[in-house]
C-alpha cells in the first residue's frame, strides 16, 4: 500500500488497536484467473509470539480451495473514512478524503478441528461480553455445534503490517474546523473527528 511517511502509523500499540478494533476485514489471494477475497472477521490470536490472525471460511466459499499451506495472502481492514470540504481551510486548497485503513501480509495455514474451536471460542467470547445472555462454545449442544463442519478455520501468520492514518497531517491550523464540521456531520464523519483527537492531539 502506497503511503506517504507522515501518513505511516508505526506504534505497534496503536496498531494492534486499530486491527482488534476494525476486525471484520477483506482477505484476498491468488486465484486461477483472477484475485479472489472474502469478508469476514480477522481476529488477532491471544498470547505472546509473532502477530496471528485468524478466521475461517464457509466451507461453500471456493477461495479456500485455491489457497495453500505457506501461501502469502493479504488482510485488509478500514477504520473510519470522511470527505474534508477544502472550505473549512484557511487557505484556498483542493478537498481531500481522511481515511485509516491497514494492509497485512502473511503466510496461510488451515486449522485442524481443534484449533478451529479455540478460535470459535475465542471470536464468540470477544463480541458477547456486552450481552445480556453472553453465548459460549461450552454452552452449546452437539447438534449447533455441527454446524462448524460447515466452515473451514484458517491462521495468517504476520510477515508486514501497512496502516495509513491519513487525518490532515500538515493542516494543522485548520485541526479545529475540520473536526468541528466532520462532528456535526455525525457517522463516519464525526468517527473521523474521534480519530484526529485519538491520534494526533496531545
């Protein structure tokens, strides 16, 4: 991914953050004829060790059968996204468009059952904790459970991680008027206005 150095987030904090917090994200590889990708959530595994994502496909999803063991693959997530109206700039200037979004590359490993169900687990107990009556892997019976034969559970081991956080960056006089208009606008806008205050404010 093309980025200019003063768009380029390198903090590894920050960027851990960003991707547990993007995570439904678009895993793309090489096909016969042409790149094939998937939507579908990316979770980083737990633990020490070199960065892991891991997901898995409907086992319908032909992409999964033209993917290998070792094969390079790439994750791309979106954060936030807005266009910025060059009126709210003290200075005449062409709009722009303020955006994070980061590209991972890593090598493709299938999951056996086991390690399918660890990653179900772990997927399951990260977006229940807010509810009410939180579903569990342990709670489920045999038969819901057979349903995950119909999925196909998959690691990327991270080799290089791209994210551009691109909010303005040499604009800064003009930081209060945008985040001003991109709040009133609300939605991805006003997320973006979250982003500026997040990443670049002191």
């Amino acid at each position: 991914m093309y980025i200019p150095e003063k768009y380029r987030l390198e903090d590894p904090v920050l960027i851990r953050e960003f991707l547990e917090s993007n995570a439904f994200g678009l895993l793309v590889s090489n096909g016969e004829a042409a790149p094939l990708a998937t939507h579908l959530p990316l979770e980083i595994e737990p633990g020490p060790g070199p960065m892991t994502l891991f997901g898995h496909f409907a086992k319908a999803n032909p992409q999964w059968r033209q993917i290998k063991d070792g094969q390079q693959v790439l994750c791309i997530f979106q954060g936030a996204h807005s266009y910025v109206s060059s009126s709210w700039y003290e200075e005449e200037e062409v709009p722009t468009w303020n955006y994070i979004a980061a590209h991972v590359q890593g090598s493709f490993r299938f999951q056996d059952a086991a390690e399918l169900r660890v990653s179900l687990g772990h997927l399951m107990d990260k977006y229940e904790r807010d509810s009410e009556r939180p579903v569990t892997m342990v709670g489920l019976s045999a038969k819901t459970l057979r349903q995950v034969r119909g999925i196909v559970g998959f690691t990327v081991t991270v080799d290089r991680v791209d994210v551009a956080l691109k909010l303005s960056q040499g604009r800064e006089l003009d930081h209060g008027r945008i985040m001003e208009e991109l709040t009133r606008r609300g939605g991805l806008s006003a997320a973006v206005a979250a982003a500026m205050k997040r990443y670049l404010q002191p």
